[in-house]
C-alpha cells in the first residue's frame, strides 16, 4: 500500500483516478455500455452485464500493456 501521507503519492493518485474516470466516461464507452445495457429489462442484470463489459474491458487494456516494449 502507497505512503498516502506524502503530497507526491497523493497527487499522484489523484490525477491516475481523473485520467481514468475522464478515460471511462469517454463518449465510445458510455454508447457502447448503454447499448449493451439498454436491452436489459432488469436492473440487476444490466448491472452485471456492464461490470462484466468493464472487466473485460480492462483486462484487455492490461495485456496491452504487458505487450508493449
């Protein structure tokens, strides 16, 4: 766990959750979870399918990363 009483580790992490919160709302993915959601009728099973879509979304963008030099 990051020394969060250090200005630096907390700015740091700061801008990482608004790069990524700017990241996530961009206007592909919120068209692409809304479309995927909006043929839900249920609450609770549009919820799991868009965690689902996020996961698989990120574990995609992980092995991108791990690929690269």
């Amino acid at each position: 766990m990051p020394d969060v009483t250090n200005i630096h580790t907390l700015s740091l992490l700061g801008t990482g959750f608004f790069l990524g919160l700017k990241h996530a709302l961009d206007t592909d993915h919120v068209i692409a979870v809304s479309t995927i959601v909006s043929e839900q009728k249920k609450w609770g099973r549009s919820s799991v399918i868009g965690g689902l879509w996020g996961v698989g979304h990120r574990a995609e963008e992980h092995t991108s990363e791990l690929q690269s030099p």
